[in-house]
C-alpha cells in the first residue's frame, strides 16, 4: 500500500513538473529598434522556438538603451537586446550586467552622400550630418572617418540635425555632404537621388543580448534555454528566408519587397553563427564607449561577458548541428 502510494505521489509530482515546463516560464525580452537588427529574437518568438525550450518570451519594445537598462534592472524585463554602448556606458555608472551573445558584430552604417563625393577622402573639409554631438551617429561618424583615413577632429566638420530621416533631409538639401544611415535604408537613400559610400566594414558589438549578472547567477537553466533558442534564431535566419521576411515584415511594417530583400541579405552576409564578437569588435566598441564614458577606463569590461552557456553549445556541437 505504502509503496503504491508513494508510486501515486511520484507520478504526481512528475506530471505537475511535465506540465509546468509545457506551459514554460514566462520570460520578457526587449529589443530597441525596427530596423532588423533583433531578426534572431523574433524568429525564435515567431518560429516557436522559445517554446520548444520550455519558455513563454514576451517581446517588448523599448526606444532607447536608458529605458531598456531601468527596465532590466527593475526585473521587468529579464533580458536585453540593444547596443553595447549603451549598455558599457551603463557599466561605467556601476550597473552589472553582463553579455551574453552578439549576433551581429560590423557596424551597419554606411555613408549616405552628396553626388559629388567619388571616395571617402572627398569627405576631407566637409559637412557631416549627426544626431547630436557626442551621442552614437557621431561617434560611429568618428570612427569612420578615422578609418578611412582622414583625422576625425580636424578634416571634417559635424553638424546636429537628428535622426537618419533628418540627416537624409539634410543631405538633400546640401546643408551636409555626408551622414551616416544605417545600411538597411540604401534603397530609401537612393530613391532620394543621393548615393552611398561604401566603407571598409568596422568590427563592432551591434546585436548583442544582455542581462543582469544576479538573474545569470540565480537562473542559469533560464539563462541556457534562451541562448539555445537565440542561436536557433540564428539558424533560421540564415537558412529559411521566407520566414525571416515575414518576421521582418511584421516587425519593420516595411512592405517594400525591394528594402525588405536588402535588409535581410545586409543581414545575412554579416550575422555570426556562433555570436560572440571578435577581438578587434571588442576594442572598437570599448574605444566608442571610453569616449563617451570615459570611468569605463577603470573596469574589466571583460568581466561583463558571460558565455559559457554559448561555449557549451559550440563545444556539444548544437550549433554546428543546425547547419546540417
């Protein structure tokens, strides 16, 4: 009798946990921008992959790295995908938090410019168009001047005028010569009757995915089944095109098959399968940071990357395997 009943309580207890894990833990992930730059987190929301891994993800849209750091910080929202800058920028003000992945590690920007510049040194003594001085378009304007070869404070000139929408108007209007677009709106830039300058691509931490380093610590199980289902994200965008522009197409609400062709392939040709930045994104991103929080000089921003859930993966051969 005993040994029945103990059966009965095991049994139970087996399918209460069955069922739990079928109605999986609740997990809220934002993501802060519209341009595809989150396309692994919304395929694995749209594909099912999170709930394959025993995990209901609420996708939440925060403009804005502040907004979406107090919103983790908070525990509203338990995961982050946005910019390393914000984020280190962050850090530098003793938040810790930590980073996970990085699918994505070149800068997507490409110069939108007048007719008259042929290559990057046209760019010398010009007017470059910035959201505001100081803040990322700049730094990231910087940044390629700088690589490009010209010195970014002394042979050009910036100017604030907002975001990419008023930085084309800008163009257009020859009040600037160059602004830097992100590389999904070329074809906007083009039917505009302006052109892009193609630069040497800049190894740099774009889509990256964060979370505090207390939920790393108390919920590494979490932790694991939203890194598999982020490289399964991965997986599905480089290998199913179809499903990707349809999450694109939710996500963006771009209907325009020529933009939406564009933005998934920039994508493709540049999204790391096993999405942890190289060394030269590590420092290019750090370089960026430090100038805009220049306290990160006294921290270990290497101590802010957590990937063993990834290293694991790779080493087990996951990740190779959803390439067979």
């Amino acid at each position: 009798m005993k040994v029945r009943l103990v059966c009965i309580l095991v049994a139970a207890v087996f399918a209460l946990i069955t069922n739990v894990f079928a109605i999986g833990q609740e997990v809220n992930i934002s993501y802060p921008g519209l341009t595809g730059e989150s396309l692994p987190v919304w395929i694995a929301k749209e594909a099912g992959v999170f709930d394959e891994n025993g995990l209901r993800a609420n996708l939440v849209y925060m403009e804005g790295g502040r907004l979406s750091i107090q919103s983790l910080l908070s525990d509203s929202t338990q995961f982050m995908g946005g910019d390393a800058v914000s984020a280190l920028t962050a850090v530098a003000g003793g938040v810790d938090i930590v980073l996970l992945a990085s699918a994505k590690n070149i800068l997507p920007y490409v110069f939108a410019v007048s007719q008259n510049i042929e290559n990057p040194k046209d760019l010398k003594n010009k007017i470059i168009a910035v959201s505001q001085i100081g803040g990322r378009a700049g730094e990231i304007a910087r940044m390629v001047v700088k690589n490009i070869g010209l010195n970014p404070d002394k042979d050009v000139q910036y100017l604030s005028v907002g975001g990419s929408r008023s930085r084309l108007a800008a163009l257009s209007k020859g009040t600037v010569q160059a602004a830097p677009v992100a590389r999904g709106l070329v074809p906007t830039v083009e039917k505009a009757g302006l052109k892009t300058l193609e630069v040497e691509p800049i190894p740099f931490i774009v889509d990256a995915l964060w979370t505090t380093r207390k939920y790393a610590e108390t919920h590494p199980d979490i932790v694991n089944r939203v890194i598999k289902s982020f490289v399964k994200g991965i997986a599905i965008t480089v290998k199913d095109r179809d499903t990707a522009l349809r999450v694109l197409r939710k996500y963006t609400k771009i209907n325009a098959k020529e933009v939406l062709d564009y933005t998934y392939e920039t994508y493709v040709k540049t999204v790391d399968k096993v999405p942890i930045p190289s060394g030269p994104a590590v420092e290019n991103t750090i370089e960026m940071s430090l100038r805009l929080a220049p306290k990160l000089k006294d921290i270990d921003v290497r101590k802010h990357f957590y990937f063993d859930p990834l290293h694991r993966l790779e080493k087990q051969g996951y990740i190779e395997g959803l390439y067979k």
